[in-house]
C-alpha cells in the first residue's frame, strides 16, 4: 500500500513510493516550505495541486500523482521545476515546521526528500501532459479558494484548498487512526 509518484505515464520504470503516514507527512511539509517561497501565480498553482492531494479528503494510499500532470506553464517550464526543487530542498530546511504539532522523523522525511527531487530533476518539457493540466483547470470550480488570491491557514501559513489545510487535515488524520 501507500502512494506512488510518477515522473510521467509513458516512464512508468521511474517512480518514489511513499507508505500512507509519510506522505501526509510530506505534503504537509512541502506545502509549508512551497507557500513559504511562492512569489507567482504559477507557482502558487503548482503548490495548490500538489497540496490536493490529500488522503484525509481523497482517501488514504489514493493519492500519488505524476509530476508531469501538474500544472507547470509550458513556457516557463524551466522556473516551474526549479521552483519545485527549491521547494522540496527547503522542506529539510525545516521550513514552517514550528508550526507544527508533531516532530517529523528527518532521517524518513529526508530520504523521500532526496527520491522525489530525483523525480523533479527528471522531468521534461516532453513529458508535460497539457491534457490533464486543462482538465484539471477545467474541473476545479469557481468557488476555489485557488480562484480568490490563495488565502491561507492562519495556524500553518500553508494555501488552502477545496479540501481546507492540508497540515490541519494530517493532524486529524493522524489523531483518528493512532
Ligand atoms: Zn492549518
């Protein structure tokens, strides 16, 4: 069980494995260190996508994804992926984790730290599926808080999304099945 994430459909040989706690833990600490950095709309977006993903709405081990799907502007494919590496470096950085009420396990965290920035550095302008970007546009409603300058917690400073805080959610999550 747990997550898998991809760098693109047609690679399927090329993915990170996450068991279902750690990758609570890691999007919730993603989404601390990417709101932190995001200075543009576009990567406010890809942080609000990857941030969706979260198992206490979608439910738990159904939420990997492929990188190549997230909504990267192709013409600026460059800075998309280079905010996502700044992103997941910071997130060793210890980024907004004071806000947390748990102590994340480093050695863990760090490992999958290290396997998904493979991913990142892997992906292409090639790979890009500008399908499944529009679909996903297509489908988030109008209501979004993505739509409505990106509020975020009070508590975590992290965007919230169709489902609220992604941290929030984790600890609750987290309470419930302990
Ligand atoms: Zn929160």
């Amino acid at each position: 069980m747990g997550n898998t994430f991809w760098v693109s459909e047609r690679r399927s040989g090329e993915y990170v494995k996450m068991s279902n706690g750690l990758t609570n833990v890691f999007i919730s600490t993603f989404g601390l260190a990417a709101t932190r950095l995001a200075g543009t709309d576009g990567e406010r977006r890809i942080t609000y996508w990857v941030l969706e993903h979260d198992q206490s709405a979608r439910g738990i081990g159904t939420v990997g994804f492929t990188l190549a799907e997230a909504p990267f502007d192709p013409a600026s494919f460059d800075t998309g992926r280079e905010f996502l590496l700044r992103a997941t470096a910071a997130i060793m950085d210890r980024s907004g984790w004071e806000t947390l009420n748990y102590a994340p396990n480093v050695d863990i965290l760090g490992r999958a730290v290290e396997e998904f920035t493979g991913l990142v550095q892997r992906v292409t302008p090639m790979d890009l599926d500008t399908a499944a970007m529009r679909e996903w546009l297509a489908a988030s409603g109008p209501d979004e808080p993505q739509f409505h300058g990106f509020p975020t917690c009070p508590q975590h400073r992290v965007f919230l999304t169709d489902f609220g805080c992604h941290p929030c959610n984790d600890g609750q999550w987290s309470r419930d099945t302990s």
